[in-house]
C-alpha cells in the first residue's frame, strides 16, 4: 500500500524539526512515481503524472544523484537545507509558469548548499 502525498509530506516536515547536518535519504522509482525515504519512511513523493514525471527529475537533481531505472533506487546524504529544498519541489506544478521560476530557484540553491565548504574545516 502506498503512502499518500498529504502524509508523506507531515512526515517530510516531522524529519526536518531539528536540523541536521547529513540526512541519508533513498529515492525509488515505481510505477506509482517517485519516493523518497529516510530512515526507512516516505518523506516525500511524486505520482507517475505528467506534472510527476516532469518534478522527478528535478527531485534527483536536487539530490546531486541521477533518476534511478523504473525499479531501481539511488542514495544520497545531503543536509536538512538541502532536504528542505527536495520536499518543497517535490509540492511543485511544474505546469504553472510561476513554479517554474520558483524550481530554477530551489535548484540552484541546493545545487550550492551541496557544494558549499566551509571554512572552519
């Protein structure tokens, strides 16, 4: 039985109350769509439609980690900024024109919190 998006995303939000430096998130693809899922729970999802089809990818990317094969799955450990960034994609219609911009954005931004070093290291 699949989770739906509604719970997914309290859970999302439930994983994200404290902030943490290194989350170990896992993505699988299905014929329902994607998930993500940490500590071994869905935190996040998109439905095989054509808005979820279009996100999928953008969900992975934001990850740093390719779309996995129909079937496979992909790790990743990113931070909570970085997760934060995934779930809010992850709610996106890519259809609308404003979501659009707002997706460029996200993705830029976890593109650079993942490549962030800092300086005290």
């Amino acid at each position: 039985m699949s989770v739906s998006k509604k719970v997914s995303m309290a859970r999302g939000e439930q994983a994200l109350e404290r902030p943490k430096g290194e989350m170990a998130v896992t993505l699988f693809r299905g014929k329902t769509g994607l998930t993500v899922r940490y500590q071994g729970r869905v935190i996040a999802r998109t439905t095989s439609s054509k808005v979820g089809k279009l996100i999928a990818p953008c969900v992975a990317a934001a990850l740093g980690v390719k779309l996995p094969a129909l079937g496979s799955t992909a790790e990743a450990t990113v931070s909570s900024g970085v997760m934060f960034k995934v779930l809010s994609i992850a709610t996106l219609n890519s259809l609308n024109e404003e979501s659009r911009i707002l997706l460029d954005y996200l993705l830029t931004e976890a593109r650079e919190m993942r490549d962030y070093q800092s300086s005290e290291a």
